[in-house]
C-alpha cells in the first residue's frame, strides 16, 4: 500500500484555496483539521497504536498555536512542510511555488535550487525538443527559475 494524498494535505491545500479565494470554507477550520490528521496520520499510516498522538496534546498545540489569518498563508505552508516531511519532492515543490516555510540555504552564497535538470535521456533522445524549451525558459540549471515564478 501507499499513500498518494492524506486528509491532512487535503486540508491543508483548500484552506490554501480558500484564502487565495479559490474555494469557499473556513480556512481556520480546514487549518485546524489539517493540523490534527497530520498528527494522527502516522499511527493510521504505519499501523502503529503507539505513536499515535493523544487529542489533549493536540488540542493543547491548537490552542498555543491558533490561526491567525493575517499569517494565514505562512501558517498552512509551515504545517503541508510538516506534513510531507516523508515526501521531500513534494515539500520543496509547495516550497517553490509558496515561499513557505521561509528556509534558507544551509551554504552561504549558494540559493536553494528552484528546479531539476532536463534529465539525461530527454537531452540525448530529444535534443532539438529540450533546445527549444531552454531557448523559452533559460539555461537548463538548477537555480534557473520556472516559468510560472517568473
């Protein structure tokens, strides 16, 4: 078995759309059930009662921790970083396209990198293809920016 989405980004990503105006909800309300299924989501996910995280201590993190929707997009964008903390591709791709959570590079003077590398097999097979998309996008580099955080 394997987990393709979990409620808690489910919750997450439309309390994101609801503050974007993208779909209608409470966001605060989303916010909070994403934020309790991420910390229950382990013990269902790995079939193991004795991680599972008790509700008290759930709600005691809610309540130290309540939304605040003027941090609302930095708030969602920290608990998906959590969230998907098993999933690095998937926390870097939300990462790029969000800004959140707001991470720094562990090198000085080196950015975090905002894209992969056409991979070797497109560039040998389909050189024209990956000629052309690099002439529209930029160099084919890791810190190249994608078209759509231009």
């Amino acid at each position: 078995p394997t987990v393709l989405m979990t409620c808690s980004e489910m919750k997450l990503l439309t309390a994101e759309a609801v503050i974007r105006g993208w779909a209608s909800g409470d966001a605060e309300t989303l916010y909070n059930e994403g934020v309790r299924t991420g910390m229950k989501q382990w013990a269902i996910i790995f079939d193991d009662p004795s991680i599972d995280v008790p509700d008290a201590e759930i709600d005691a993190y809610l309540a130290e921790n309540p939304y605040n929707p003027a941090e609302g997009a930095k708030m969602i964008g920290e608990q998906f970083w959590l969230t998907k903390f098993h999933c690095g591709h998937e926390g870097w791709a939300y990462f790029r396209r969000t800004g959140y959570p707001e991470l720094q590079s562990q090198v000085e003077g080196i950015p975090i990198p905002t894209r992969l590398q056409y991979p070797v097999d497109a560039v040998t097979m389909n050189p024209e293809e990956v000629s052309k998309a690099i002439s529209r996008q930029g160099a084919d580099d890791i810190f190249t920016t994608v078209w759509w955080d231009q």
